[in-house]
C-alpha cells in the first residue's frame, strides 16, 4: 500500500509512517513536509492512502485535497490538523476526505480510523511464492514483531510528566523492536543538523521528548500484524529474540570491564537480529495472505534474506555508521581487525553462542586486555 504523508512537522510524520505500517503489509510510505514537495511526488506517482496536514509552510494542505480529488474520487484522504472547530471540519468534508483527525494526536482512534479504511479498500487476491513476496516487501516499511503491551503504554502515557528518557530507556532496553524504531525517527533529517548521530535509546527518547517516545510505543503496541501466531515463526522469533539480548548483555559487561560506555555496545547487541526478525515478520504476513510454508521453507527464507533485510533495515532507518559496524562485527570479524570496540562484539557475540573457550574468543579477549579466566564485571 502506497501511502503519501504530507506533514511539516517531522517527529508527526514519523508517528503516522509508524501506524501506517502497521495496518498494512506492504506499506510503502513517502513522507512530504511541504505541499511543493507532495506535489512534486504527486506528479511522479500515486498512492492508495492520503494522509495531509491542513496548515503548512508553503500553503493548505486542502490544495492537494483538491488536486488528489480532482482525478480521484475514491481513494482515501484523511486530514490531520490542529483546527478542530466545526466551521474547520465542514470545510474540510467538502472537498470528499474520509476523515479528519485533530490534533495532538489520539493514537489509538488514528489507528482504528486508519484501519478501517485501509480494510474497507484492501482486497490482495494475487498470489505469488514466497520468493516474491520477500523481494516485493524488501523496500517496505517492515516494523518489528512486538509483544509491547499497549495497557502498559496507556499507563505510562497517563503519568507521562513523572518520567524521564532515562527511566524509559532502562524500561524499554530490552524492546529490540521499540529501541530499533526510536533510534530510527532520533536519526532522522531534523536530528542530524548537527552532525552528530544518536547512538544509544537514552539519547533517542531525548531527542524526542517522552510524550512522543510513548506515543510511538503505543503505535508499536497497536501493529496486531506484527504478532506472530505460526508456532514455528514464533518459536524462531524467541530465538534470534533471546540471541540479541544475550548478545547485549555479554557487550554491555565486557564494556564496563574495559570501562568503555556500554550503552552503544548494548545497542548493537540489541539490533543484532534486525534482518531475522524482519524476515519472520514478512512471512507472517505472507501466511495471512493466504500463503503457506513448511519448515524447509522458513529455514531456506531466513538463510536466504536475513541479511539483505538487515543491510536494507540498517540504512532505512538511518542508523549511525558507527553502530551498523558494531552490529556487523557481531556476525564477522577480519582476522586483522584492530578497533577494540568491534573487538568486544565479536567477543560478545562468541559468548552468547556457547564459544567462549574457542580459539577465536580466546584470541580476541586477549587482544581486548583480559584475562582468560577474568570474568567480565556485573554493572
């Protein structure tokens, strides 16, 4: 599903992209922050959803209401503004949109809103393999499986002026799928102005501010198709989940006893898996479309795309260059390699695996300045 958001505020924008994906499987998002700019992408291609913000730099988003209109009158427009008079709403109905969402943003009523839209227009009977179903959703927005509770989010939400972004970093940092999304929206265009990358969850909610941080999460909780019900996916699912944690925890404890901060070594043990659980989650989606798979399948899919997804995944969501190395170290290791950081998630991830008396392991400890038998410090 093609989706064109046309909102100038950027951390919004992120927001709408985080509930469009998950309403949808194939959710292809462009974001515009200019009614120029929506118009130029206008001319270049349609789109199955609309969702446009009325007051903007340039003009009214009701220009591109018409515009959209003027060649279609079926697809669905939803408008989002900060005008919640009646005089406001009845202008908007005018012009034919399928609703009007004020702000600040209900995520909740967005998502059901949005999801019966996109139910109401959505019907894809063509079939394909499961190859071509991977290759298709490879430039997709593909958002993580999460067992994020959104009751527990509504809390947090409800006493959102008592927390800080260090409470909720130590909260969520073990959400793989939560820590993966907020790094990508605080690495965002706004956020490098300066030049300098986002790095660690902390720094992420920071970025953003608590209230968007949860209303993100509350997103996330809300994408019911990114729960996986196939026993096997789920089972797999927990595995390559329970890899990454154990990664990070290894990373994070070498780092405090090499008295490096842990936080950017237990972000990339975190992110680990990104290309796995992105797999699992698009074949999820391939089975709820009708399709079926035997295990031979799953396990040929995952050997087949986990890394294509991770690669695609790591510079979709504009990680830093100096954390997608750290993941990557995490998988391989040049036997000349001297940067003590990748070093140590190599090290981390030789542990996890079982391997921490193995040649390579004992190798790498040592060049990192431990002691075979020197247990790594407990924070």
């Amino acid at each position: 599903m093609r989706t064109l958001i046309l909102e100038d505020d950027e951390l919004v924008g992120e927001l709408l992209e985080t509930v469009v994906a998950g309403i949808n499987r194939g959710a292809n998002v462009s974001l515009a922050r200019s009614l120029r700019e929506a118009k130029s992408l206008l001319q270049q291609s349609r789109y199955d959803l609309y969702l446009i913000d009325w007051q903007l730099p340039d003009g009214s988003g009701l220009e591109l209401v018409k515009q959209v209109r003027a060649s279609d009158s079926e697809v669905p427009i939803v408008m989002v503004s900060g005008r919640s008079d009646r005089e406001s709403v009845l202008q908007a109905a005018h012009h034919g949109i399928n609703g009007y969402i004020t702000k600040p943003l209900n995520i909740e009523l967005l998502h059901q809103r949005l999801s019966n839209l996109v139910s109401a227009g959505a019907a894809e009977t063509e079939t394909v393999s499961v190859r071509e179903f991977l290759a298709a959703s490879l430039n997709d927005v593909v958002q993580l499986p999460t067992d994020i509770d959104p009751g527990e989010v509504l809390g947090l939400i409800g006493r959102q002026q008592e927390l800080s972004a260090a409470q909720l970093a130590e909260r969520w940092r073990e959400e793989v799928a939560l820590a993966a999304r907020l790094l990508d929206v605080a690495n965002s265009s706004s956020f490098r102005r300066t030049g300098k990358p986002v790095e660690s969850l902390r720094d992420a909610i920071s970025a953003m501010g608590v209230a968007m941080a949860l209303n993100q999460a509350l997103a996330l909780s809300l994408d019911v198709a990114s729960k996986l019900d196939n026993p096997a996916l789920k089972e797999l699912a927990q595995k390559h989940h329970d890899t990454a944690l154990q990664v990070a925890r290894e990373a994070q404890r070498i780092a405090i006893s090499i008295n490096r901060p842990p936080a950017p070594f237990q972000e990339a043990g975190l992110l680990s898996r990104l290309g796995e659980m992105a797999v699992l989650r698009v074949l999820s989606q391939f089975m709820a479309h009708g399709g079926s798979l035997d295990q031979t399948e799953i396990d040929h899919s995952m050997d087949d795309w986990s890394q294509k997804y991770g690669n695609r995944l790591k510079v979709q969501w504009k990680l830093p260059l100096s954390l997608r190395e750290l993941i990557g170290a995490v998988h391989f290791l040049p036997k000349d390699s001297t940067r003590e950081d990748r070093l140590v998630m190599r090290a981390a991830a030789l542990i996890a695996a079982g391997q921490q008396n193995g040649e390579e392991c004992q190798r790498l400890l040592r060049r990192i300045g431990l002691e075979i038998d020197q247990p790594a410090k407990e924070q």
